[in-house]
C-alpha cells in the first residue's frame, strides 16, 4: 500500500471521530449564518465573531455531550442539543419576521400564549408560507444531518474522545474564546459587547447564541447601573432662553404686565441624602445621576393645558403617512392644529408594548417585553394617570383587545387611573363588537357616552387595536369596513388595506370631537396620539432594505432605523385654533419626550431630571433623537453606533469632542431606563405609593376647595370692575 493510499485511509479511519467531534460547532456555525443572511444580512464586522464563538459553544457543548460511558446516550445528546439549536434560532427568525425586532426569550416564552390564542392564524400563514417552510428545513437542517450520520455510522464508540482529545478541545473552547473577546474589543464592537450591550445589538453584532449567553449571565449575576457623571452635565445644559415678545398694553389704567420668571422644573428632593440610606447599589448610583443633571427650565408654555382633560391614544401601527386630508381629514385637522414635532421617532423596540413603555412611563423598553410587565408591583409615581390623579382628575385606561394581552390585567390597573382598566372581556364587550381587529369608534363611542363624557375633569388613556395587521384585503376587517375609502388610491391592496384599518381611528376622533363641542369642552380638552410601532406587518420581510410595501407607503426605499422609525405625534387641543397659536419644533424629538413635554404643558408637579425624555418646548434642551442600538440623530448630524460612524448634517459646524460627549450622554440615557424599570427606583425616591383612591378623593376635594376660590376671586375682580367703570 502506497504512502497516499496509507494517508487517505487513516484520514477515512478519523473521518467519523472529526465529523462527531465538531457536528455542534458546524451545526451552530450554519445556524447563526443562515438567521444573519435571514434577518439583517449584515455580515460584517460580525462574521468572525460568531465563528470564534461558535467553535468555542460547539466544543464546551460537544464535551457535556460526551459525558456519558454510552455512546448511544452521547449520540442522542448531541441530536437533542442540535434540536433544540434548531428550535431556538427558528423561534427567533419567525418572531423577527413577524415584529421587526429581536425579542429575548424571556419575552418570548411571556408573551407566547398571548401570540397563540390572537394572532395564531397569522403566525401559522407565516411559518407555511413557502419561505416560512424553507427555513423550517434549513433550521433542523443540522440535526435531521447528524441524525442521518449516526444512521450511518451506527454506535461507533472510536467516536468517543479519549482524555487527551478533552484537553485539546477545552484548549480550543479557551482559544477560541479569548479570539471571540479580542475581536469584540476591536472599534465599535467594544462598546457594544460591554457598556452598551442590549439583546437587540448583540444578536446583530455578536450572534444570537452570544447574546443568549450574555442575557443569562445577567441574569444569574445581576448588573449595576453605571453613569459617566462627567458627560451628564451637558446633557440637558440650558442655553439663553428666548425672551417671548411683551404684550400690547390694552388699557391705560392697567398695570404693565411683570416679565416671566422661569424656574428649574425640580422636585424638592435630596438625591445625597436618598443615597446615604440606602444598601441597593444600583439606587445610590442613580441618586448620583439624577443629581448631578442640570433640570430643564418652566417655559412660557408651561400651564397652558393647566386642568384641561387629556385623551392619550397609543395607536396601534400608527405613522405620519396615514395623516392625510382626503382619507383622514380628522386627524389631518388635529395634526395642522396641533403641536407639532417635525423631526418625531417612535423606535420599535419591542413591538406594542415597547411603545406603551415610551408612551406611558416615558421609559424605552430596555428589557423587551418584560419592560412593562415589571411595573405591575412598581411606584409608578411618574405617569400622566398618577400625576393627574393627584390633582383630582377622573382616570381610565382602556383597550379595545383581550383585557389579558400582555398583562396589562395587572400593569394597567397599576398606572395610576382611578377608575382602573378596561379592556374586552372585563366590560368593553359591551360595545365593542369581536372581530380582528376591533373597531377604535365603537370603544371611543362605548367610553365617552356611558363613562367619562360627563366625568370631568378626566384623563383617559387608549391603547388602539384598529390599525393591526394584517392587511390583506378580507384579512382586516377594519379596512374591509373602510374599503370605499381608499380603494381609488394609487397604492397596492395591501397599503390599501392599511389605510383603510387607519380610517377607523380618524372615525374615533371625528366622534370624539364632535361630543366635546356639544359638551363645551372643546376647547379644554387634550389629546395626544402617538404610534407604538411603525406598520411592521405590512411586510411579510423582515430586514431594512426588504420592505417594500413600507417603502411603497412612506413614497421612498426604507434603508435604515431612522428611516423606518420616523412618524408624526399629534398633540391637539381646540383652545390652540382659537388662540391662534402655532406651535413647531423642527428639531429631533422622539416618543419619551412626550411625558416631560405633557408635564411642563398640564403645570404638573414634576422633576425634569428624572425623565431620560425632554420638555421640547424648552429652548434651553438640546433635541435627540436615540435607539436602543446607541444610534443617535441631533440637528448636528446622525451618529451610526454599529460602524462608529457620524454623518454630520448639511452645513453643521461640529464642536470638538461633540459625538464623544453625546455617545456618553446616549448611553446614560439607556442605563438610567434599564436601571428604573428593574429597580423600581421611584419607590426608592417617593417611597411606597399611596392608594390610587384615597389619592384621588383628597385631590378631588383640594381641586373643589380651589374652584370655589378661584370663583370667589373672579367675582371680586368683577365687583371691582364694576365699582370702578360707576366711579369713572
């Protein structure tokens, strides 16, 4: 026998044992490569690192699998592990076609039953569709592979690794580990593998069984939150406030109006103190924080809505594009009357309740699904509900879906509304008809006429079904019912569709204003509407770049995060038409910046310093804009956190150290909302939270005690009046 042929038979002798020894490895490796080229198709800078830590799992795995004096127990252990691999990054790639976004499995495995029991029907079209049933194959592709090689080779025990092979593979595991670590801490990715690490950046720059080895540290170890004190200052540093124009004198007898004192929008509150008593280390560091911040000022806007009524409507899949004056011509007359934030982003950071979270607690939801969630046993001291039930105000929050969905049984009865939660199944059946999705007019129409119309002063919050996917004409009955509407439109039926579904909450509106003007608080009410995602079921596609009926509503190709998450918030009250008072901030705003901007605009009790959002009726703020992948826009340009890359705006002189500082002044914006959301910190700062009745029965009579003065006061300042008009 030949030396070759001698070569070629001990490498077909060693075959089985290379094959066995590295089937986890080649099989993860394949797995991660195939969820990238499915979902971001970005596979660089990322590449080398999900291969470094892939060969370092395989080999870890392939060791724990190999436990065993049986081979047959070994064998089935490494098929299982395969398996269960398959499952896993299936799950994930179905859930990131169907919402757009990387869910961790927490919120997975939480919002499952929810996803089965309403949206089972869309969920399975998704999976058997002729892609959904590709990447089936291709996701137990590696362990149908390893099954038929074991088929083949039987129980083979050369296959066993001897006490010297364990070593080189633990040898391997180690150096391919410490590879994966060197490469992360090479430009950008070093930041996004530590300090600025969330599920979401870490599946697109490290892979996602990285990011689920990371996420189940955290868990098991815990985390602390960590503050760059230095660049906190400049975050909300006030500049020299415009001084508005004075006022005509109307009268020669009348006084000459003071000049407007604006004062720091603080609480009385020793955060150094707060500190000192505390053993929580996390609570100390944010006391530290929120100290060391610079508070918005109180502005010539502030009290402008001082006991009006506020509507908060969440909408479901809500953008700017469905504002329009032949379809929508409600919303369009709100949106031209309104407030309005031109440069406005709702970031899709965990679908529909990742929206709430920003809406509601003026929070982005850093822990996915679970954000929202964990408020169910919090102080939430800080939300339009309690801030508005301590004045007095009659509150209610509403849904017009399964009461159940997300748990907000439990985290909307914990926000602050008086009068608790509503949604179908505890009494909005009542009016509201079962179909998919539900109808926004029939809730509005249900709500106002037989519990808050004649409630006032009241504060309601909505959360929206009426715009939900699908879209496909017979699949939405929102859009089926609005079809006349919009079917001479020059889009595809699917957008079609779409706004069709956003017909009906303009319908809601129309209703709702026109019961305002009979009740004659037209012009004392707020409502305030903002999206909780971008319309992601439009598309059937998951990665930017791949979603053309988006691209085909917003009139351009959707190419980034920016691009896709812009929308248009409306902050209407009748009283601004009346007065004549156009209100625009054409810098970068974004969906937490709505509490503050409510805070200042209500003249509520209120600290700017603990709300990561702005007051962006405060000229002394800087507008930003930023997602939980680090990325950031201001007026001065977009910074890019997975290149490391700043694209200055058209014209912009750039200060020096400018994106440094706004890195660190983005990143202590993230920690502050995972910190407050997983530390209940406003129960640190404000203590237990008293009862939401008892609260609201004494701000009810304070409110009355304060009406009867203000009418006293008033009928004075007329006898007044009268007495000196007789003398003149």
């Amino acid at each position: 026998m030949s030396a070759n042929e001698q070569a070629k038979q001990g490498l077909y002798a060693h075959l089985p044992f290379l094959i066995d020894r590295f089937a986890i490895t080649a099989g993860i490796l394949f797995l991660e490569l195939v969820f990238k080229a499915s979902t971001t198709g970005d596979f660089w800078p990322a590449t080398p690192v999900i291969v470094a830590f892939s060969l370092c799992l395989g080999q870890l795995l392939y060791l724990l699998c190999s436990c065993s004096k049986s081979p047959r127990v070994n064998r089935g252990a490494k098929l299982v592990v395969l398996l269960v691999a398959g499952l896993l990054f299936g799950v994930e790639y179905f859930v990131f076609r169907q919402f757009k976004v990387f869910y961790d499995p927490i919120t997975v495995v939480a919002g499952a039953s929810g996803v089965a029991s309403q949206f089972g029907g869309e969920a399975s079209a998704l999976v058997l569709s002729p892609s959904g049933l590709a990447h089936v194959v291709l996701f137990l592709l590696p362990a149908a592979a390893y099954a038929t090689f074991g088929i083949w080779r039987g129980l083979d025990p050369a296959t066993a690794p001897n006490g010297d092979s364990r070593v080189l593979q633990g040898c391997t595991a180690l150096a391919a580990y410490l590879l994966g670590f060197y490469l992360t801490g090479i430009g950008p990715l070093s930041e996004l593998y530590t300090t600025r690490y969330s599920f979401e950046t870490g599946v697109q720059s490290f892979g996602l069984t990285t990011s689920l080895r990371k996420d189940i540290q955290a868990q098991l170890v815990g985390d602390t939150a960590s503050f760059d004190l230095k660049a906190a200052p400049m975050q909300d540093a006030p500049a020299d406030s415009e001084e508005p124009d004075e006022p005509e004198p109307t009268a020669e007898e009348q006084p000459e109006p003071e000049e407007p004192t604006y004062v720091p929008a603080t609480l009385d509150i020793n955060f150094a103190a707060l500190a000192k008593k505390t053993d929580n280390e996390t609570w100390a560091n944010l006391d530290a924080y929120v100290s060391s911040l610079t508070p918005s000022m109180t502005n010539e806007y502030t009290g402008l809505f001082e006991d009006y009524n506020l509507v908060f409507i969440s909408a479901e899949a809500f953008t700017g594009e469905a504002i329009r004056p032949d379809i929508t011509p409600t919303l369009y007359q709100m949106w031209e009357e309104g407030i309005q934030l031109t440069d406005y982003y709702q970031f899709d950071t965990a679908g529909t309740t990742g929206g709430e979270c920003a809406n509601i607690f003026g929070l982005l939801a850093t822990e996915g699904g679970s954000s929202v969630r964990g408020t169910a046993t919090h102080n939430n001291y800080l939300t339009m509900g309690n801030l508005l039930n301590r004045r007095g105000y009659n509150g209610w929050a509403f849904h017009n879906n399964t009461y159940t969905y997300y748990g907000r049984d439990a985290t909307h009865n914990n926000l602050g509304y008086n009068n608790g939660y509503m949604g179908y199944g505890n009494g909005m059946e009542e009016w509201v008809t079962w179909q998919w999705p539900q109808s926004d007019l029939e809730m509005v129409k249900g709500t106002f006429d037989n519990l808050y119309g004649d409630a006032t002063p009241f504060n309601v919050y909505y959360m929206s079904v009426s715009g939900h996917s699908n879209y496909a004409p017979g699949d939405n009955m929102m859009g089926q019912k609005n079809w006349d509407v919009v079917k001479d439109l020059p889009y595809s039926d699917r957008v079609k569709g779409y706004l069709g579904a956003n017909v009906e909450l303009d319908r809601a509106m129309e209703y709702l204003l026109a019961q305002l003007k009979e009740k004659g608080i037209y012009d004392r009410t707020v409502i305030v509407i903002s999206a909780d995602h971008f319309p992601y079921g439009l598309d059937d596609d998951a990665a930017i770049g791949q979603l053309p009926y988006l691209s085909e509503l917003f009139g351009y190709d959707v190419t980034d995060i920016f691009k896709r998450d812009h929308n248009r918030p409306i902050i209407w009250c009748g009283s601004l038409a009346e007065q004549d008072l156009h209100i625009t901030v054409d810098e970068p705003t974004m969906s937490i910046d709505l509490l503050p901007t409510l805070c200042n605009l209500f003249g509520l009790e209120w600290d700017s310093r603990l709300l990561p959002g702005r007051d962006v009726l405060d000229p002394g703020t800087e507008g930003i804009a930023f997602d939980l992948n680090y990325d950031w826009r201001t007026s001065l340009g977009t910074y890019w956190a997975g290149s490391g890359k700043f694209k200055p705006a058209k014209g912009a002189e750039i200060p020096e150290g400018y994106v440094d500082q706004h890195n660190a002044i983005v990143a202590n914006k993230i920690n502050y909302c995972h910190a407050v959301l997983t530390s209940d910190y406003y129960r640190h700062v404000f203590g237990d939270p008293e009862d939401v009745q008892a609260v609201h029965d004494k701000a009810a009579k304070e409110r009355e005690q304060r009406e009867q003065e203000r009418q006293q006061e008033e009928q004075e300042q007329q006898a007044k009046e009268t007495e000196a008009r007789r003398k003149h």
